[in-house]
C-alpha cells in the first residue's frame, strides 16, 4: 500500500507516518528527515542544500525528485511506503505520478491533515526530540516524564531542528500555502483525497487516518 500524508508544516505529518507505517508494515519516506541526514553527513547534496533549508525556503524539484525516486527503487519499499513531505510543488506532483507509473506503481491514498495555521507556530517552535531514539516531545503538550530524561530510552541529549524557529516557521507556512496547497485540487481530481481534522489528538488523528483507509 502506497500512501501520502499532506499538511502543512507542524501538522503531525511526520508522527502519523511513523503510526502508519508501523500499523501497515510499510516504510516512511522524509524527504526532510533524508535532507537532515545528509546536511549531517556533509554529502555534496547535503551541503547544497542546507542554507536553503535554514531559511525555511524549498529545496529544488530535480534534487528531490531523483533523491525519491532512487529511494523507491530500494528493496524494502516493496511493501509499500508512506511518504512524509514529498510532493511539495505542483512540478513534483506531476513528476511522482510518471516515476510511480514507469515502475508499475500508484498511490493508493493521499491523506490530508487540515490544520488551524496559527497553532502549527507554538507546535513547532515548542518541539524537540531525543537525541538518541528520536522520540518527540513539546516544551508545553508533551514533556518528558521526568525533566530532561527520555521516557522511551533514558537518554538525557535532546535537539531542535535548525528550522524551527518562528521566523522561519512563517516562511515555511508561506511555502506550503503558495507552493504545497495546490496539490489537494490535484489529488481532488483523481479521487485519491481524503482530508482528515489533524486538530484533534494523535490517537483521534490515527483512527481517522485508518478509517479513511479502511473505507477505501
Ligand atoms: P520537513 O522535514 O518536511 O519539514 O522539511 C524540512 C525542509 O526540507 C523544508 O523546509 C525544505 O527546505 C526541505 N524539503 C523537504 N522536503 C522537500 C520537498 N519535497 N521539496 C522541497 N524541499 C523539501
């Protein structure tokens, strides 16, 4: 099963994929967790990339769409996969539905999580991760149980994205709603939309996720 999950930054994106791909037995595709790993690693792309990435502006279509295309190719994508920030321009739209059809593949759903704006800037300004296991937590809804320690793994390091701070949270809201929002008229077109209240708590978000799924 093929799906994509589409919000704008601060939507839950990334933690519904992980529930899903563990609940399908399929695996999650971050184009932004992949561009992180490489800004890390300093790769040739990783450094192009970067500067771009701080700002909070898109990275180029060609870039993603190969680093996508190569990662569907790999062997445990057979299952299928949840991709996480990928598409994110009209251009890449277009593009992912020629590469899926050239290997024999569709999305079968596309899944968006329809969220208030103005609460996605304390979501995401308030977040950080285990250093460690990559748990996610929030400086206000979810702190660790005991102050500073992992609840999941007990580690006491935990990080900030480079990106999430306010100025550069508006410029990636400003991306989405110019570059990204147009994709639901697209994904409206072929039927394969379905908007699910990413407002409501995770567990709620999760049933509705499975429940537009299951409905087919
Ligand atoms: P994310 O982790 O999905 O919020 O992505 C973090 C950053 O990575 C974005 O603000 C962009 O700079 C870059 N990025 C991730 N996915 C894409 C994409 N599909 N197209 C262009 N830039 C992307």
């Amino acid at each position: 099963m093929n799906l994509l999950l589409i919000g704008p930054p601060g939507a839950g994106k990334g933690t519904q994929a992980k529930r899903l791909k563990e609940a399908y037995r399929i695996v999650q595709l971050s184009t932004g967790d992949m561009l992180r790993a490489a800004a890390a690693q300093g790769t040739e792309v990783g450094l192009k990339v970067k500067e771009g990435m701080d700002r909070g502006e898109l990275v180029e279509d060609a870039l993603i769409i190969e680093m996508i295309s190569d990662r569907i190719d790999q062997n445990d994508c057979k299952n299928g996969f949840v991709l996480d920030g990928f598409p994110r321009t009209l251009p890449q739209a277009e593009a992912l539905t020629g590469l899926l059809a050239d290997k024999g593949l569709a999305l079968d759903y596309v899944l968006e999580l329809a969220v208030d704006d103005d609460a996605m800037v304390k979501r995401i300004t308030g977040r950080f991760t285990c250093a460690k296991c990559a748990q996610g937590y929030h400086d206000e809804f979810e702190r660790p149980a005991k102050d500073g320690v992992c609840n999941k793994c007990g580690s006491t390091e935990f990080k900030r994205r480079a990106d999430d701070n306010e100025e550069t949270v508006r410029t990636r809201l400003a991306a989405y709603h110019n570059q990204t929002a147009p994709l639901l008229a697209y994904y409206r077109n072929t039927g394969l939309l379905t908007s699910v209240d990413g407002m409501a708590s995770l567990d709620e978000v999760t049933d509705q996720l499975k429940g537009a799924i299951l409905r087919g």
